[in-house]
C-alpha cells in the first residue's frame, strides 16, 4: 500500500456484491421451494394404500377449502349474533370415504408432522452449534431429550393416561433445562462452556433415570413399546390436533431462531469478540435456549426422540451453503423437514411393521453424511 | 471529537489484589494512543475494562458523560470496535461474511444488511486490497491476511474509536510496519486509535501519545518524545536501554531504542541471566 496516493474505491463493487448475495438468495429459495414440493408430493401420493393422484389432489383441496369455511362460519357460531347461514364446499366430492380417512386423517398429519418435526429439529442443533461455537452440539446437549424421556417414562411406570404422559415429559423437559441454565448462570467462568458441561452431567443423570425406570417396568404389558417409542421415535402417534400443537409451537420457535440468526453469526466468534459487536449475548443466548427447548420438547412428546437430525443435517447444510447463519436456518429447516418427511414415508410403506424413525434416519442419513464429507468445498479449520 | 474519560479506575479479578488501580486519563478520538508495558500488567485488562468486558471494582471510565456500563451493547459498539489479539475460528466464514459482521450494530433483528452495508464492507474491503479474497474462507488465510480481514471489519463498523490488542505480536517484520501504516492512515481518516505493544519503537513511529504502565497504573502519560525514556523504560520492562536519535537521508530525525549490553558474548551467561522469571 502506497502512502502518497489515496487508494480508488469503486463505490459499484459493493453494489455488486449486494445484487450478488441476493441472486444467490433467490436461486437458494427458488431449489429449496421445488426440492419441497416434489417431495411433499411424492410422500403424500405414497402409502400402503393406494390412492389415485386426482382422488388425493381432490380430496386436499376439499379440506382445506372446508377449513376456511369453518373459518368463515365462526360469525355463526357465536350465540347471542343470532345470525345463521352456512356455506356449502364447491369442490365436488368423488373419492370413497376410506381414501378420505387414510389421507386427512392419518397421511396429511404424518407428512406434515414430519415436516415440521425434521425442520425444527434441524433449526435448533444450527442454533446450539452457532451459540455454543462447538459444530459437536445437537439439540439435547442441555438435557431436553433426556429430561422429556425420563418425564415420560415415569409417567408410563406410574400407570398415568396418555395425556398425563405427555405433560410428564414436556414437565420434566422444561425443568431439566431449567435447571441446567440456572446452574450454568450461577458458575463463574466461560457462559458458554458452564452451560455445555452442565448440560452434558444432568442428561447422563437423566439417562440413568430412564435407564432404572425401565429396569423396573413390567416387560410383557404396553411398556415395551412405549420404551421403543420414546427411545427411536415414530410419527404414528400423530393426528391433527397434535399436528396443530407441533404447527403452533414450530413456527413461534422458528421466528424466534430466525430473529436471531444474524446475531448467532458473531455468537460464533466467541463471548468477548460478539460483545464488541454490539450483540446481547446473555439475551440470544436465553432467546434461543428457550426457542430450541420448546421446539424439542414438543417435538420429542409427540414423536418420541429423533436423534440424527439435529446433529447432522446443520452439518451437511454448512458443507454445502456456508456457516452463516442467515442461509443456514432456512436450509436447514427445509432440509431437515424434507429428510424426515421422506423417511417416515420410507417407514410407513411396508406392510409388515414399522421401523422406528430414528433408527432409519442414522441409517440412511449416515452415508448421505459421508458422501458430503467427501465432496465438501469449504474446508475445516 | 469523543473523548473517553478513565477516573481512578481500579480493576481487580478476585477482589483482593488489584490488577489496576487509581488510573486516569482522557483519551480523544483524534489521537493515537499507545500504551507500552511488560507481559501482564493490565494493558489488556484495561482495554477490555474500556469495552465493558470487565466490570471495574472501583472508578469510572465513560463516554460523553456517561458510563460505559451504562451502554447498551449495540451503543457501545458504534463507539468502539475492538480486534482482539488473537482468533478463534471454528466456522469458515468468508471474507465478506466477517467484515459484514461489523455492521451487526446497525442490522435489525429480523432485518437482512441492506445494499448500503454491502456497500460500506466494499468500500472497507477496497481499502485494504482484500477483494481478491472477498470469497476465500477466513480459515484459510494466515495471519497477516486474518488482521486485515479485522482491520476491515472495524472500518465497516464505523466506531469512533478503534482498540487494538498488540495488532503486530504475530506478524512478520515487513508485516508489522504494513500494518502500522495502515492504522495510522485510519487514524488520519479521523478513528480514535488505542493500542497495546510490546515495541517501544512503535510509539516513536506512528504514535501521537503514549503511556507506560508499570505496577498497576501509568507512570508516565503524554507525547511519546516525553514518556519512552530511558528511565520509565528500565522501570517498566527492567532492562538497560539506550534511546538514539538518528537523521536519515531525507533530514528526518527518528528515534529507536536499542537494549545495552547485547550482541556480546560474555554477558550472556553472566548475572543478567539471574533476572529471568
């Protein structure tokens, strides 16, 4: 660099570089939209049953134009308006009632539940591998998945109904973190470290919670497959209010993890690296742990644990899209969704038995993994 | 023009010993500030105590009138931006991503950077000649390119004042005066510049004030003509210096500090070796 003369900046090469960045964007959403689509597609027109492509496309098109009714007819409803009308459905209705029962009652809420279960809980292992700087992080390092199970498990040994169960296991979820956030608040040192090792201890302690739990419990009842439930995970156990549950609690999650992503950006660089650039880091971290922690608790109580996902498929997206987080929660909620949407529709296809989800994620995830090793372009430091 | 404000600061880690105590001193945003002193004295202890990284024990160091812990993070960061002595990458950001980040102060939550922080990290970038690896992932960059990086990310973030932790510790000898370079072209840009180092010399070179700190406070604060003695320099790092004034060809005078008694076999094993901890 000379001293004498004053070096030329091209204010163009900026502009350039935003027009860049946002065609890279569109081109990004535009692949990732289409990927979905044809992969909603293929799951939902796929089953043990079959179902013509015109019955489904019909039969989908009938709910949803009867949601909005039911939308539009809530004036109805209320009692002192005294107003009655009803709105018939245009859309003719020309499939059998079983083609209706299996799509909206038992395929829609599976493919969608997995959608939203594979994104969230993709979202939230990118968002602890950005906050805790560590790309070993999944979702259940700050004990959720232990602390759901054992919750869970308790409530199953105890004889409680289902729904008491999975209030056991949101309870216990809740509390675990709780308790390892207040614990990790408390200690003096690095936040981000504290929290990791804190973590790490109460989930083995729940762990060992479960594990006694299903020493104790009576091997020939329901229990077995209870145990198996909640061990490997199933999206059998969805239906559409479940599926509304997960739906609510996914998209107020991931605005959450959205709003942040550009801060987990400078979280990554390190405590004293993102104070300096301008970020609350006591307060993402908060925002995210509670985000994270409700996505999963959710998501574990309704499908049981899926532990493949939340490791991995941040993981293969930052092999392919980069590590900033603007691009990465997007993908990664996509491509986490898409993956066990296809899945789940691998599982549920045969006619004899279904393999838990969790186990047929590693299975088929594990090689996909490799494969991007292998042909990774942005190297490790 | 800012000034920052230091009032009897006192800095201790566990309470009892104090690593820093009763400093003060104002520092403009037109000058650059060079604080020399020996290997954990407390200049990077102060730098952070500056930044709101350290809560200080007793004192005050503000801004405008107001504490600096009375900032709110994004605040302070417009003010101030810091590049820390060393790094640790664990994600391959690119070039562009990492000086994109100095303008996180100014980004809303849910907001993308808008084309005119596309444009502000560009211009940064074509300052210090890094568009030819704009793309290339920081972890592949050694270090002398990593400072740069830095260097362009706190000119995107537009602070005030800029806190350098010894910027030239791992550089080469060519790199070293580069970068001074530099940071003095950003000071004439108008940055406020603080920085630590170990090289006496570097005060001589490009520093408008200087300090030295020894024994938890400053004990010689002004022009670096003034501060850099022999004396304060023995006291500080307890080793013989001889400070020379020499002309070079263009009849500019410069100064530099050669240590005494060296280069000679004889004293090398004899009582200055017992100094050594």
């Amino acid at each position: 660099m000379e001293n004498e003369t004053a070096v030329q900046v091209d204010m163009e090469y900026g502009k350039n570089l935003a027009a860049r960045e946002k065609r890279c964007g569109r081109v990004m959403y535009a692949v990732l939209t289409a990927v979905f689509i044809a992969a909603f597609c293929w799951c939902i027109l796929t089953g043990k049953y079959y179902t013509s492509p015109g019955d489904v496309f019909c039969c989908l098109l009938w709910g949803l134009v009867d949601k909005i009714i039911w939308v539009l007819e809530l004036p109805a409803k209320i009692p002192f308006l005294n107003i009655s009308y009803s709105i018939p459905n245009p859309v003719p209705v020309t499939w059998e009632t079983k083609v209706e029962l299996v799509l909206l009652s038992i395929r829609l809420p599976r493919v969608i539940g997995a959608m939203l279960a594979g994104g969230g809980l993709a979202i939230s292992g990118a968002s602890y591998q950005s906050v805790f700087r560590n790309p070993l992080v999944s979702e259940s390092i700050l004990g959720v998945s232990s602390g759901a199970c054992f919750g869970a498990m308790l409530a199953v040994v105890m004889g409680l109904g289902h729904n008491m169960t999975y209030m056991m296991a949101l309870l216990f979820a809740a509390v675990t973190v709780f308790t390892v956030y207040l614990i990790g608040r408390l200690l003096r040192g690095n936040p981000t470290l504290m929290l990791v090792l804190v973590g790490t201890v109460l989930s083995s302690l729940m762990s060992a919670g479960y594990s006694i739990l299903r020493y104790m419990a009576d091997p020939i009842s329901s229990q077995m497959s209870d145990f198996m439930f909640w061990l490997m995970g199933s999206m059998s156990r969805l239906d559409t209010k479940n599926m509304g549950i997960l739906l609510v609690t996914v998209i107020v999650g991931g605005a959450m993890i959205m709003s942040q992503r550009g801060k987990m950006n400078g979280m990554s660089l390190g405590e004293e690296k993102a104070r300096t650039l301008g970020i609350n880091t006591g307060r993402v971290r908060l925002i995210i742990v509670i985000a994270s922690t409700v996505i999963t608790a959710v998501i574990i109580s309704e499908c049981g644990t899926i532990g493949w996902i939340g490791l991995m498929i941040p993981q293969i997206i930052r092999m392919v899209a980069g590590p900033d987080n603007r691009r990465l929660i997007p993908c990664a909620f996509f491509a986490g969704g898409t993956f066990l949407m296809i899945i789940d529709m691998i599982v549920r296809v045969p006619a004899s038995g279904e393999v838990p989800v969790g186990v047929m994620s590693a299975m088929i995830g594990t090689p996909i993994f490799l494969l991007a090793l292998v042909r990774q372009k942005l190297g490790w430091s | 023009m800012r000034e920052i404000v230091i009032q009897d600061a006192t800095f201790s880690y566990d309470g009892k010993t104090d690593i820093f105590s009763g400093l003060s001193d104002t520092i403009t945003s037109e000058e650059m500030f060079c604080i020399l002193g020996p290997n954990g004295i407390g200049k990077s202890t102060l730098l952070k105590a500056i930044l709101n990284l350290h809560k200080l024990k007793s004192g005050s160091i503000s801004i405008d009138g107001r504490n600096v812990e009375d900032y709110r993070p994004a605040e302070l960061a417009k003010i101030i931006a810091y590049i820390p002595q060393t790094y640790a990458l664990t994600f391959p950001y690119k070039v562009l991503d990492m000086v994109l980040m100095g303008r996180m102060p100014y980004i809303n939550s849910m907001a993308r950077p808008t084309p005119e922080d596309y444009e502000k990290c560009g211009t940064a970038i074509q300052l210090l000649g890094l568009q030819s690896l704009a793309d290339r992932p920081c972890t592949q960059l050694s270090g002398g390119q990593l400072q740069l990086v830095m260097l362009a990310r706190a000119i995107a973030q537009e602070a005030e004042f800029i806190i350098l932790d010894e910027p030239t510790s791992h550089l080469d000898y060519g790199k070293q005066m580069i970068t001074l370079d530099i940071i003095r072209t950003m000071k004439d840009r108008g940055v406020g510049i603080i920085m630590t180092t170990h090289d006496p010399d570097h005060a001589f070179m490009v520093c408008d004030k200087a300090a030295v700190m020894s024994k938890g406070n400053f004990i010689a604060v002004g022009k670096p003509d003034d501060v850099v003695t022999e004396e304060n320099l023995r006291t500080a790092y307890n080793v013989d210096i001889r400070i020379i004034t020499y002309e070079d060809e263009d009849g500019k005078k410069q100064k530099t500090c050669v240590p005494k008694n060296r280069g000679n076999r004889e004293t090398l094993f004899g009582p200055s070796t017992a100094r050594l901890t």
